[in-house]
C-alpha cells in the first residue's frame, strides 16, 4: 500500500510518499517540502493569505518531484492523505482540495489526517523507531503537550501550556532579541555563545505539581529585559544578547525537561518520544538525555529535518492508521478541514 501525503496547515508545503507493506514500520519513498519562511519573514510572521497562495503553486510540483524521486506514477498511488487540521482553513483548504481531487481523478480513496498524530508518529520514520506505549512530548509552534500514548489513535492528554506554546516562546523572544522569523533556530544559535545563567528568567508553574505548562510570562521578562539593557549607554552588547538568549533556552528546556519527567513518573512509563520544531533543539536533546538516562528512560526523537512540518509525517501516520483499520477510508465526495482539532478527541 503506498500512501501519498500532503501537508498545508501552515508555512511548509510538504509531500511524500510511503510504502506500507504488511505490518512492519512503514517505509519512507520520497519526500519534498517547499518553506515559505523567506516569503513570510518581511512581515514578522505567516500571513495566512499569502501561505494559502503559496500551497496552491507548490503543492502539484511538489507531488511531481516525489514520484520522480521514486521512480512511480500517480497510478502507483493507492491511498491520498491530507493534513485535515489544525492549521490555518485556508491554507488546509489548499491540501484537502488537492487530495480529493488526485482521490476522484485516481479512483482512489482519501485520508484526512490529524496534524499533531503526524508531529507526534514522526519518530517511527527514524532508524530507532519507538515502541507502544510511550509518554509523547509534543513541542511545536502552536501546542505544547504532554501525552500518553497507548497505540495509532489512543492519546491521552496527560497536560498542555495554558497559555503560550514552547515554540512560541522560542519564537517571541527571538524576535524581542531582534533575530528573524521563526526565531527558535536562530535563537538556540546564538545562545550557544551565551552563558544559561546570566540571566535569571522565571520558569512558570515549575513546581506546580503537575504537567501544566506557562510559558507567557516568561516572553515579558526578556522584554523586560531586554528594555532595561538597552537603555545603558550604549545599548545592549552582543555578549548580552547571547546571555539572554542562552538564558531563555535554559528556562524553557528546564521546564520541558521537568514536566517531562513528571508524566514519565506519572504514568510509570519508561519511554518518551519527543516530536514538533522545539524537538530540534539541541540544548533539549542533551537535557532530556541526561536525565532519561538517569532514570532508565529510552528516548526516541524525529530525524531532525522531519522535527517541523513535512509530508512524511501525515503518509506515515495515514499508513499507521490503515494498517490497523481499513475502515477510515472515504471515496468520492467533498471534503472537510478542521481549523481547530483536539488531538486527544480523536
Ligand atoms: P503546530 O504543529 O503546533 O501547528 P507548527 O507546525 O508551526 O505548529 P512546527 O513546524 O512543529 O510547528 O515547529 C515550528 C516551531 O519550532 C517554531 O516555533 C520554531 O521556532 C521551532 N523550532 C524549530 N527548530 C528549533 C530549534 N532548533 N530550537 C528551538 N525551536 C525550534
Ligand atoms: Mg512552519
Ligand atoms: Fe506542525
């Protein structure tokens, strides 16, 4: 069974191609993605207009290049999937449109996929692949969640940010600090000439006890910061930046790497997979396996170029999901996106 994935939920146009033979792992074909982050770093941020235009001209090329780089036809395709939600509608509309129209003109059937299920499978596509059942760190631009995940489709929500995600977190002090959109990347960078404790930043609901997150706070202490720095003579220094940022890494890792420990506690688990753009983070990759390996945990993580947004991730969890029912299927007919999705609802 191959599965063709596209994904449009946001600023990545992604499309790939997996074969899911039998019941082993699914296996990545092909895969092609087109980022719109130059277009959308003039303004600050993703303008959702401009990205639902973007999919529309990238979305059949895209498609055409990774069945080349299979060496397959739209014929070879068996099962088309689209990221269903959440994300921005128009921008979702682009993927579903084009995956029920390849569906109809193919006779084949068409698969709306949860966005969060393909972050949170993505780490099935590495050469570790994890096992059920695991605790699920899901750390991306617009959710931060703890789950319990038991198999394809029994997710749990053990806790979740009240408030801002980790990405944004990374994201909105990145941008206080003056570096580009979407700052998580450039900020973990300059943080590694920093020193994490020149600063000391809050670290909300640390102690709370639960798997809560809170992230909004601490993106008004770097502005606060950040205004009390440049009004020294002079300005704020490099040296300076880089200790903020250092210092924001370190409080928002601090808290994802607790919090984590605390489900893994919770649930008696002794396995945590880690999926979303925050999952690349490199000072959260060494927090977290550290202390894993402290208390006999294995972790799993996405290969780095599939921690953000790809096609790869929705095929694969469209192909997890058919492997263990067939009865998902649609044929013919419209389609149907879902802005807003709970993942645990599903
Ligand atoms: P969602 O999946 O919740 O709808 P999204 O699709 O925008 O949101 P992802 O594509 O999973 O989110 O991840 C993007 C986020 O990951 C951005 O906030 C980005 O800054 C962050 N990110 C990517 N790489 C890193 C990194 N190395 N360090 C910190 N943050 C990072
Ligand atoms: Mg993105
Ligand atoms: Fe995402």
């Amino acid at each position: 069974m191959r599965v063709l994935g596209i994904e449009s939920s946001c600023d990545e146009t992604g499309v790939a191609l997996v074969d899911a033979s039998g019941d082993g792992v699914p296996r990545l074909l092909s895969h092609a993605l087109h980022s719109q982050i130059s277009m959308h770093q003039a303004y600050g941020g993703v303008v959702p207009e401009l990205a639902s235009r973007d999919h529309i001209r990238r979305v059949l090329p895209l498609t055409r290049e990774v069945l080349a780089g299979a060496g397959l036809s739209l014929q070879d395709i068996d099962v088309v999937a689209y990221t269903q939600g959440p994300g921005l509608a128009g921008a979702l509309l682009v993927g579903a449109g084009v995956a029920a129209s390849l569906g109809a003109a193919l006779d084949r059937p068409v698969l709306g996929v949860h966005h969060l299920e393909g972050h949170l499978l993505s780490p099935f596509l590495s050469a570790d692949p994890p096992e059920f059942p695991f605790v699920a760190l899901l750390v991306s631009g617009g959710h931060t969640q703890l789950m319990r995940v038991d198999d394809v489709g029994s997710y749990e929500l053990l806790g979740e940010t009240i408030d801002d995600a980790a990405g944004e977190a990374f994201d909105k002090s990145a941008k206080l600090l003056g570096l580009p959109y979407p700052g998580g990347p450039h900020l973990s960078r300059l943080a590694e000439q920093g020193q994490p404790d020149a600063f000391a930043l809050p670290r909300p609901l640390l102690h709370s006890g639960k798997p809560d997150f809170s992230f909004a706070g601490l993106k008004t202490a770097v502005l606060t910061q950040v205004r009390k720095l440049e009004q020294q003579p002079g300005g704020i220094t490099e040296a300076q930046r880089a200790d903020l940022a250092a210092s924001t890494q370190a409080a928002i890792v601090e808290v994802l790497v607790k919090k984590s420990m605390l489900a893994l506690k919770e649930t008696g688990l002794k396995r945590l997979v880690v999926a979303g753009g925050v999952g690349a983070n490199r000072h959260l990759r060494e927090q977290l396996n550290a202390a894993c390996e402290r208390r006999k945990v294995r972790v799993h993580y996405p290969e780095l170029h599939l921690c953000t947004d790809n096609g790869a991730m929705i095929a694969l969890a469209a192909a997890l999901r058919l492997q263990r029912d067939m009865g998902a299927l649609t044929r013919g007919g419209g389609f149907e996106v879902r802005p807003r999705w709970d993942l645990a609802s599903i």
